[in-house]
C-alpha cells in the first residue's frame, strides 16, 4: 500500500469520526447533549439526504437529464466541518457521469481544508 494511499485512508476514518450511523432517507440528528454548540453558537448536527433532480427539455426534445446525489453534513463542537458525498451520478440520452465518492472538511483545530477524492485517490490541503 502506497504512503498516499494510507494518508489517505486514515483521513477518510478521520472523517468518519465526524459522522454518526447512517439513516434512512433525509434526516437530521443532534447528539446527545442537546447544549452542544460551537463557538460561534451553531448547533452540533449531522445531516444525511439523498437528492433526485430530473431535467427536461432545456435544450430541446432530445434534452433528458437525472441527477441524483447522497451526501452527509456533520458540524463539531469545535466548529470543524464534513461534507460527505457518497455518490453523484449524472445522466444523460448520451451517458453517465459518476463522482465520488469525495469529502470536503474544514478542520478548525489547525484552521486547515482538506478534500479527499475517492475516485481518483488523491488528498489536498490548504489553508483557508
């Protein structure tokens, strides 16, 4: 296993860390501790839903678009933030598209952005 490849995967179980079990269809689920807040009074939260979107006829008869995506959002005590997306899939009379699996995270401890793609494994980090 390559060292980008492991880097890799442990910041995808990082990010985990973030997200609580899965839930069925589009839910919202507040921790325990109904007072857990960020510094900037934002409530703890993870967010899971699914999203179908049908285009037709923008461009013309031939024009047929669906898109669907699935995706979770989680907020920290510290104000660090996930942006899951397990799926996104386009199509298309012509074809289909497919991304992801991909996450964006902002990890405030080191005030630092982070995007994994899953897809093509590839890790970047910045600052804000």
């Amino acid at each position: 296993m390559s060292c980008r490849l492991a880097f890799t995967l442990a910041l995808v179980a990082a990010a985990l860390l973030f997200v609580m079990p899965p839930l069925v269809g589009a839910q919202s689920s507040v921790p325990a501790a109904s007072n857990c807040r960020t510094l900037l009074g934002i409530p703890c939260v993870t967010i899971h839903y699914k999203q179908s979107q049908w285009q037709l006829f923008r461009s013309g008869l031939t024009d047929v678009r669906h898109f669907q995506k699935k995706q979770t959002f989680a907020v920290r005590l510290d104000g660090s933030t996930v942006n899951r997306t397990e799926k996104a899939v386009g199509a298309t009379l012509s074809g289909v598209t497919d991304r992801g699996p991909f996450s964006h995270m902002y990890l405030a401890p080191g005030d630092q952005v982070v995007r994994i793609n899953d897809q093509s494994r590839t890790y970047s980090s910045r600052k804000p």
